[in-house]
C-alpha cells in the first residue's frame, strides 16, 4: 500500500469510475444500498439504542460494500451477506477494531449533534421538511444556515473516517493509526475530494431540486414521487461505487479505470 497524492480535476474522474462499477452490476449494488436503508430506517425505530447501533455498525457495513465493488470487478455473485464479511473473514482483532471504530464514530456523531443544537432550531425546522407549512424566507435561510453548519462541523469527522475501516480491514491498521491515515490521504487530496464533493452536492441536493421545481411549475407534481425518489436512490447507489474509486486512487498502485478490471 502507498499514499498517492491525485490532482484535482480527478474528483470528477472518480464520480465517472463509480458510473462504470455501478453499470457492472447495477441490482446488486441496488439491492445492498436499499439493505443499507432498510436497516437504517428500521433501526430508527428502536428508541434511544437505533441510531447509534447503525452507527457502531456503519465501519463494518463500509467493509462489506467495498468488498462487493471488488466481487463485481472480478465478476463474482454478490449476495446481502457481504455485509458481514468485516466480522466473519477478518479475525476477531479486525472484528474489535471495527466496533470500537463504529463507536468512535457514533459518539463523533452525538458530539456535532450535541454541538449543531446549539445553532439549528429543530422545532422551526421541522414543518419545513414535513412541508406542513410553506416556507417562509426567514425559515428557508435558517434551514440553509443550519445545512451549512451541518456539513462543516461533520468535515473533519467524515475525513478521519473516510478511509479508516478499509485501512483496518485490508491494511490490518490499529483504529488510530486507520484514523489518522484517512486524515493524511483526505488532507493529501484534497483538492480532488472537494472538486468530487461539489459535484454530488450538485447531482444529490440540486438537480432533485430543480426537478422538482420544474415539474411543480407545469403543473406535474404527481409524477414527483415516480421520479424524484428512483433517481436519488440511482445517484446515492453511484456515489457509494464511487467510494471505492477514491480508494483506489488514493491508496493503491494499481487505478481503477473505466472498462478495466483489476
């Protein structure tokens, strides 16, 4: 393994890789992204313990993914059982690691949540995303205020993470070692990483919007849930195939181009 340092424009070649890998095996990679959800919204469900065991589990259902994106390179079945492949194939000690590297995060999470609260309104936020209410222009701004600050507090954390379970599974790293790589590979790159981010940003958050719009404006908002929720569900599908790309990028010899397997 090495670090690599990448130039910026190849954000977007990233973006096109995860396109070819999603087109490989676009039902199974459907399929555990929609697991993924499931879980998550089902575990939502179960008070005060839900959410942070999704989040404890998060690092582990990482490794399962990736690990599926390397299945499908190589033209093997992916099941949903994949998923457990962080606690199955990698020893009891990789198995530890990712937990306590699930905990970390679960408790970085609770921390900017804790920390976000004390800029963000929810109770005025949330007629705005439940549209009881039309939004007025004071709440509209707050709403944006509050994703900003959101998404600059949740940085630093998505930086150490990044890489850190691939590190621990594949590269056999201890969770601090993991956590600080990821830190130096996204640091490293970051030009690339923010070119890459601004675009999904565009393709998740603002086409679904303007979409919206538009079909608002001719008078077809009925055709909004037939259109809106497969499309974000493709793209969301795309950008977790593009994970792997980063990886490969960053810390690999070998890259993943688009028609070529490993």
């Amino acid at each position: 393994m090495q670090l690599n340092q990448t130039k910026a424009g190849d954000g977007y070649l990233w973006i096109r890789q995860g396109l070819w890998l999603f087109k490989k095996n676009p039902l199974a990679f459907l399929m555990l992204v929609f697991l993924y959800i499931f879980i998550a919204q089902f575990a939502i469900l179960i008070p005060v313990f839900g959410v942070f065991i999704v989040l404890v589990l998060t690092p582990a259902l990482t490794v399962g993914f990736m690990t599926a994106c390397q299945m499908v390179i190589r033209g093997e079945r992916v099941l949903p059982t994949v998923y457990l492949i962080g606690f199955k194939q990698f020893g009891a000690l990789i198995r530890k690691n990712l937990l306590v590297l699930g905990t970390i995060y679960a408790f970085l999470v609770l921390i900017l949540s804790l920390i976000a609260s004390a800029f963000i309104d929810f109770q005025q936020l949330i007629p705005i995303l439940t549209e009881q209410n039309p939004p007025t222009i004071r709440e509209m701004k707050e709403l944006y205020t509050g994703l900003g600050v959101g998404v600059l507090l949740y940085i630093p954390v998505a930086m150490v993470m990044w890489f850190a379970p691939v590190l621990i599974a594949w590269e056999k790293m201890s969770v601090a070692q993991a956590l600080f790589s990821s830190w130096i590979a996204c640091w490293t790159n970051r030009g690339a990483f923010i070119f890459y981010l601004l675009i999904w940003a565009a393709f998740i958050v603002a086409v679904p919007f303007f979409i919206e719009a538009f079909l608002d404006g001719i008078g077809l908002r009925a055709a909004i849930p037939f259109i809106i929720p497969p499309y974000s569900m493709a793209a969301l599908t795309v950008m977790y195939c593009s994970f792997f790309a980063t990886w490969k990028a960053c810390f690999t010899k070998e890259e993943l181009t688009e028609g070529v397997a490993e």
